[in-house]
C-alpha cells in the first residue's frame, strides 16, 4: 500500500515560539542584553563620576557653620557744634603776626617794646555769634566777630569761623571785615556768612561811619574770603525801624533780676514803647546821621514796685539825654555824652 502526501506526520514543534524564532534568535537577544547592561554601566558611572564632588560639595557646606554677617558700618556722627564758653577761651589766627588764645573772650598781649604803655589786645564780640553749617561737612559752626586794638586809635574789626575737630576747637579761617566797622545784623545762609554793617564811606571820617552795607563771607579754596559787598544807602533813623529794641544794659550795667525790661520801638519822629512799668512816647528828630535829639517823653500812670519805678526812672532819664545811635556787635547803642557826663543804653533786637 503506498503512502500519500497527506499521510505522513510531522513532528510537532515544542512551541509555536520555538516554530517562530530565525536561527540565532538567541545569541542576538543575548548581545542586545549585554550591550544595554554595558551601555547602562557605563551611563551610571559617569553620574556617579559627576555627582560625588556636587554630594562632597554640599555635605561640606552643611558641616561648616555660618559666619557672624558683617557688622553695618556706623553712619557718621556730626562733629559737636561750639559752645560760647569753648569761643571764649579760642585759639584764633589773622589777627596778629601769630595766633593768640582768648581768656574770657578777650586777649591782653605783651607791649611791642619793653614799658610801652600800648600792648596788642582782641575781644570776641559775644553777642554777635551764630551758629551753622559754613564748610558742607556735618555738624554746624560757629560764626564769630572778633575786634582787635595794636594800640592806636583804630579798630580792626574781624570774622572768624570755627568748629570742633577731633573733640577740639578749630579756628577753620578767619577774615578782615574793616576799621572801626559798625555790626548791624549777622546770619548765614547756604553756607555763607552775611552782614549788615555801618561803614565809612568816602566823604566819612574814619571814628564816625555812616555807610550802609552787606558784606558776604564764604569759604573758597579752604580759605575764608569776602566773596561780595554792595552799599545799601546812608545811615538813618529809618534803619532802625525795622526791629523793637529791648534793653540790656545802662551804662555797662545789667539790669537787676527779675526786671521787665524797657522796649523801645523807634519811628520817624518818635520813640515809643514801654518803660519797665508804663508805656511812653517821646518825640525824636535825626540832626545828622547817627545824631539825634529826644525830647520828654509822655508816660501812663500806672504804680509799680519799687524795683520797677527805679528802672524806669533812670531809663526814662537817659533817654531824654541821648544825642547819638549806633551799633555795637549787632546791638543798638543809644547814648549821649555832656557837660555832666556821659551814657549809653545797650539794647538787643
């Protein structure tokens, strides 16, 4: 019996997979696996190769303690601004040859030739210093006028700036001004020095100035200079005007404690005011410039204490006396001068 195609059996495959692999299925998927498993070795070292030294970094970073933060610098403190007692007792330069200290606001120098009966002598106008800022550094200044005397009949008259350096006075410049120079007002503004002075002008005698002007003071190249002066007019009673004047002194004496002292406000033809107990008028009248004539004055009635009633007898006597006006280190002279004596009534704006 003969056998047909379709007769014989064929071995069946173990598996459908074993009947679907090519030959050399196997060692293909063993050299992919050994390929990605090196590729994969090799990637992990390189990141290993990069992440210990960023690891070491920062586990010593944490080992490390944090450093105290710098201390903020202490902003700049403004130098102290001078006191009158420290002006008092000044080292100044300018005036003399060399410079000279102050004792109680003045200087009493040695004569220039052994028994000369003149000697070099300086005096701090106190009632005339302002204080402010004159060099743009922190801190103000304080802004003096100074008058000096060789032993002649004039009378330098200086400004002077100083301020406190190192916890020390300076005198940072000084300043000529002029001979016998009257003062009328002193201030500063925008660091500079500006007055109001009486001075002589050219048809002027030299004791007697009647010249109004402003004079400008400010610090150029570290030196203190006049950096402006313009004339304002003649001197007159006008001049006084502006201001009420209270009184300070009679005849170089301070009013006693406790006193109300007398305000005078001066007008074109009068002088008006209170006297230390009443208020009062009086007429007045300018003869030439700087000299006046006052006449009695009119006072209420009112009673007083005694202390009060004395002041403003002896106020009210002076006044009717007075024949001449000027200035003295910013303030207002009124005084007189007769076959009985003389007097003066300092007052203050």
């Amino acid at each position: 019996m003969s056998l047909q195609p379709w007769d014989v059996q064929t071995p069946l495959a173990k598996s459908d997979a074993d009947v679907r692999r090519p030959i050399g299925y196997d060692r293909a998927v063993r050299t992919v696996t050994e390929e990605v498993l090196r590729m994969c070795r090799s990637t992990v070292s390189r990141l290993v190769a990069l992440l210990v030294p960023i690891v070491a970094l920062a586990l010593s970073a944490c080992g490390q303690k944090e450093g105290p933060a710098p201390a903020a610098s202490a902003p700049a403190m403004p130098a102290p601004t001078p006191t009158l007692d420290q002006l008092k007792g000044a080292t100044v330069s300018g005036i003399f040859d060399q410079a000279v200290t102050l004792t109680g606001g003045k200087y009493d120098g040695p004569p220039a030739e052994p028994g000369a009966a003149s000697h070099p002598t300086a005096m701090l106008w106190e009632p005339a210093v302002v204080f402010g800022d004159m060099d743009g550094t922190p801190g103000d200044e304080a802004v003096a006028m100074l008058s000096s005397n060789s032993g002649g009949s004039g009378e330098l008259v200086y400004i002077a700036i100083f301020g406190v350096r190192d916890g020390k006075l300076v005198n940072l410049g000084t300043a000529e001004v002029g001979d016998r120079v009257k003062l009328q007002s002193l201030w500063l503004q925008q660091g500079k020095a500006i007055m109001d002075v009486v001075e002589a002008g050219p048809n002027d005698a030299a004791c007697c100035p009647t010249q109004l002007a402003r004079k400008t003071y400010a610090f150029e190249g570290g030196a203190l200079k006049q950096t402006k002066s313009e004339v304002l007019g003649t001197l007159t009673i006008g001049t006084l005007a502006a201001n009420e004047w209270q009184l300070v002194s009679i005849d170089g004496q301070p009013l006693p404690a406790g006193a109300k002292p007398p305000v005078i406000h001066i007008e074109v033809s009068a002088v008006r005011g209170f006297a230390g107990c009443n208020r009062f008028t009086a007429p007045i009248k300018e003869t030439a410039p700087g000299e006046i004539d006052v006449g009695p004055a009119a006072a209420t009635r009112m009673a007083c204490d005694a202390a009060a009633m004395d002041l403003e007898q002896k106020f009210l006597a002076h006044l009717d006396k007075v024949n001449r006006y000027t200035f003295l280190a910013g303030q207002l002279a009124l005084s007189w001068t007769g076959k009985d004596g003389s007097g003066t009534l300092l007052f203050s704006k």
